[in-house]
C-alpha cells in the first residue's frame, strides 16, 4: 500500500468510464491493509481497465478528511462516476461493497443494512 494512486492499465482503444475511488485510512493498521487488498481485489474483477484508486493517509495529511466529510475509517468514497458514494470498512463484504458502488444491483429480498 506504498502508492498513493494506483491505476489500471487500458487495453482497448475505445474510451471508457473512469471510476476515481479514494481510500481513506490511518496509517498501516490490518484494517487499512485489508481495506486496500479488497479494493484492489474487487476493481480487477469488475472494473478491469477502468479505475484509479487513490489511497489518502489521515495520519500524514488529515485536512483531507474535511474534503469528503470523513467521520469513520478506512473509508471508501466513489468521486465518479457521480453521484458520490461512501462505504465504510474494510470492504470485506464485497456484495455489499458491489451494491454500494452501483455495481450490483440490491437482490430481491436482500437486505441493506449497514
């Protein structure tokens, strides 16, 4: 979790939605490890090609925290495609994450609980 931003690389000529996902943690804790690892996992398997992730340490600069008004971390905010989404963990729940991030939609019957 070295890199501040990580991005994916393009393999079609065609142009295509960009997804700009931040990540919001505090140091290097298992939870902020996790949290990117999911991350990573999650945008390889459904947005191959299409991401930027950039990974934001509240330990070095936390004025970014009043940015996207972060209250809880590790913290992921979705900046596009708009309208903005935030989901709080370590996205290890990745058909929550999915939903969360309009990826998927809410299965019948499912439930939304945080």
């Amino acid at each position: 979790m070295n890199p501040t931003t990580e991005t994916s690389k393009a393999t079609a000529a065609e142009p295509v939605e960009l997804w700009e996902l931040r990540l919001y943690v505090a140091g290097q804790t298992p939870k902020s490890l996790a949290a990117f690892a999911n991350l990573k996992r999650l945008c390889e398997e459904h947005l191959p090609a299409r991401y930027v992730i950039e990974v934001i340490d509240l330990l070095k600069t936390p004025q970014l925290a009043e940015d996207d008004q972060i209250l809880a971390i590790p913290t992921l905010v979705r900046k596009l495609p708009v309208p903005i989404r935030k989901i709080i963990g370590d996205l290890s729940n990745i058909e929550r994450v999915l939903v969360g991030l309009d990826l998927r939609p809410l299965t019948p019957g499912g439930n939304d609980e945080n």
